[in-house]
C-alpha cells in the first residue's frame, strides 16, 4: 500500500510530494504501531481513589501542651514499679518498646508476674499469697493513642481508652490500671476489691509525695501549680492531677507517622511494593478492610459485634465470657461489642483481637475471609454487620497481600527522639525499672 501511494503522489504532485509523502506515511505508521502496540492506560491515583490519608498534629489538651520535663517525668513514672501496689509491676511492663508497646502475650500478666513479655508467668501475691489470673483483655499498643476518636468520630485528647471504650482521654486512662487487682494494685491495700481501688490511687501519691527527686520532677513540670503549692493555693504539687497530666504528656509523644504507607501517602510512589500495592487495592475493595479501618489511624473507633471466639477469664457481666462495651454500659444493647482498634503497627503487636486469640495476621485477614468464622457461640449472624458474615472469597495470594499492606503500616518510631524508645537507666523510687528490663538504646 505504502509504494502505491509514493507512485500516484510522485506523478500527480512532482513538486509537493516528497513532503506529502512523510506526513502522510508517518502517520499510517503510527496508526499501524498503535493497532498492534496500545498504549498501556494509566492507573487512576491510588491516594485520591481510596482517600488516604497520614496523621496531622497531636491533638493536645488546652492543660497539657508539651513541655520536655513533663514528658521526661511522665516516662520516668511509666516505668517505675513505685506505682504497682506491690511495686512489682509498671505500666511498661505490659507497654514494652521491644514489644511496639505493647507486650506480646495473648492476655497480660501483671502484679505477681515474672519476666517479660511472651516468657513472663503467673506466680501469686507478695502481700497476701493468693493467686493472680491474667488481665482479661489483649494489651493494645500505646504507639498513636493520641489520635484515638472520641464520640464525635474526630481525633482528639478525649478520645476512647481501652477495648470497650470505658474512658476518655489518656490522662484518664493513666489512672486506671492501678486499680485493677490483676494489672497493677495487687493486694497491697486493705479491705474487699471496691475499697482497695478507691484507695489505690491515692496511695500511690502519697508514696510519690514522699520521695524528694519526684518533687523535684513534678516541680519542673509544672511551674504554675509548684508556684501555687508554694503559695498555699493547693494541697501539694503531686496530685491526681499532676500525675495524670505527666504520664499522659509521655505518650501522647508515642507518634509513628513514617510507615512505608506514610510515605506512600506523601508522595513517594516506590514506598511500596507491588504486592503491597495489590494488598492495599484489595484492602479497600474485594476485602471490605477499609470499611472500618480507614483514615488516617486505619480505623473509625466504632463499637462492632465481631463475633471473635472468647478466651481467657472473662469480665463481670457474664462469667467467663467478656461481654465488650456492655461491661462499661450496662447496655445489653452492647454485648460483645468492642471498638475498632488501629492498624498502625499492628505487625509489630501481635496476637490480635481483645482476648488475643489470632497468633498472626494471616488468622486475622482468614477470619473475616470465612465470613467471621469459627464464631463466638453466643453471637449469632442477625447480631452482626452483613458484610461481615458474608465470606470474602479471597484466594491465598489474596489474602498474603493484604497482610503485606498491612506491614506497611509500620514504623517503630523512626523519627522519635531515642528516649521516648528506651527504658531509663534508674528511676526515682529506686526500684529496678520494669523490673530490671530494659529496652533496646541508652537510658535518659
């Protein structure tokens, strides 16, 4: 065809055609290249089609903004044992850095506890030679819990603490675990389980109030209020407050934004993989993952019905069994409801769900595959979302890859100053910290 139209063009146009020609021959060229060659299309902005997003600012509370000597205290107090009734147990015990803060166990153990980690074991009471049971819930991490919703579905200082969502706000949730027998109060104080809790917080301040280093501390931290002690305006320095104030301000600190996903997200288009990429298209697609883990803390802090098989002590309402939001609400509207936790670094948190039952995420990622199979006896399908039920027909590859996501939600603090990562070389109690267990670095 090509030689016919040189011909007839060379004898019509002699002047024109050698110009005509080119064109015109170039562009059956292109016609035929593109007929046997299509271009490959472009894939629409994996960013803009899923909505993905990283982590903003910290959301601080108007009476805690950052100040170094309240951070430094906050972490001095979180791994000193001096807050366990039988100063045997601190919060880093069961919120370990080596452990992405949490402490790798599928229930913890607490007061009475020997070791660390997945090797520590149950023994009994220091004070009164009584066995202690596991704490009943999975430890989740402390990592991002800055970020966790509140009841407006927004980021913020008040959002939910803890699986069933019993408390707002990390100020509030420092308080707590040493109230708890099997956490951290132990049977150091007297009187039946309500009257120990009601007085083990202010026992632990009257031990804090008597060691001149953490008055020290608490003075450096928080000015304002060591003016008004001085003044004769309040009772003492160290109080509820002030030690709530301090271990908050530690973790709040605890931010990991620097995931292979984070950097995704920013721009670098070779943080992933392909099999991730794969995984995160699934994640949001054919998997139904981003349904409730989505945003930038991978997770929209809703109270769901799951139906994740129970194991360990149970709670209150129903014995041996944990009944999820309803412990707290007393709503049996809410049974066996638990919030949705964050994935952020959940490759580094394992085993997984509130009672910790799944060893790995391919067990996680399988459950929801299986339509939330094997089930809790009591939670039937008309008590659950239907896109939970349904199974998911993910194939292995499938399923391998959404795992692979998923691990790129890490980062194990990249970024952070090293103390935040470390355990102190001593604290103020003169206690081993943790038990003499320290984390990977230097001490502060």
């Amino acid at each position: 065809m090509k030689d016919y139209i040189y011909k007839f063009v060379k004898k019509t146009f002699p002047v024109c055609y050698l110009v005509f020609v080119t064109i015109l021959l170039f562009s059956i060229s292109a016609c035929s290249d593109n007929e046997t060659s299509p271009a490959p299309p472009v894939e629409e902005d994996l960013v803009t089609q899923f909505k993905l997003q990283t982590l903003d600012s910290i959301p601080y509370p108007p009476d805690n903004l950052p100040r170094y000597e309240r951070i430094a205290l906050g972490r001095l107090l979180f791994y000193d044992p001096i807050l366990g009734g039988e100063k045997d147990v601190a919060c880093g015990t069961c919120h370990h850095p080596e452990f992405g803060f949490a402490d790798g166990r599928q229930l913890p153990v607490g007061t009475s506890g020997v070791g660390l980690g997945p090797n520590r074991i149950l023994t009994q009471s220091s004070v009164s030679g009584l066995p202690l049971d596991f704490t009943p819930r999975n430890a989740p991490t402390i990592y991002n819990t800055a970020y966790n919703f509140d009841e407006n579905g927004n980021s913020s200082h008040l959002g939910f603490q803890f699986w069933d969502g019993r408390v707002n706000g990390l100020e509030v949730q420092s308080t707590k675990p040493i109230t708890s027998r099997v956490e951290m109060r132990g049977d150091a104080y007297p009187g039946d389980d309500e009257q120990a809790s009601a007085v083990a917080l202010d026992s632990v301040i009257s031990r804090l109030r008597a060691i001149p280093e953490y008055i020290q501390h608490f003075r450096d931290s928080f000015p304002e209020e060591a003016a008004e002690w001085d003044a004769g305006l309040r009772e003492h320095i160290i109080d509820s407050s002030t030690y709530a104030r301090a271990i908050g301000s530690f973790e709040r600190e605890l931010v990991t934004s620097n995931s292979p996903y984070d950097r995704f997200v920013r721009g670098e288009k070779d943080a992933l993989n392909d099999v991730q990429v794969k995984g995160l298209k699934l994640f949001f697609t054919k998997a139904k993952c981003g349904n409730c883990h989505n945003g930038p803390m991978f997770s929209d802090y809703k109270f769901m019905i799951q139906g994740v098989p129970q194991e360990g002590p149970g709670k209150d309402v129903l014995p041996g069994d944990d009944t999820g939001r309803e412990e707290h609400t007393k709503n049996p509207a809410d049974r066996y409801k638990f919030h949705t936790p964050t994935l952020r670094n959940i490759e580094l948190t394992a085993p997984y769900m509130h009672d910790g039952v799944f060893a790995t995420l391919e067990q996680v990622v399988r459950f929801y595959n299986d339509g939330c199979n094997p089930r809790h006896p009591q939670v039937t399908d008309d008590m659950m979302d239907p896109d939970l039920i349904q199974p998911l027909g993910l194939t292995d590859d499938e399923v391998l890859a959404i795992v692979e996501f998923m691990k790129a939600l890490t980062d194990p603090g990249i970024g952070l100053p090293g103390y935040l990562l470390t355990v102190p070389e001593r604290v103020p109690s003169g206690l081993m910290p943790v038990f003499g267990v320290k984390g990977p670095g230097s001490g502060m």
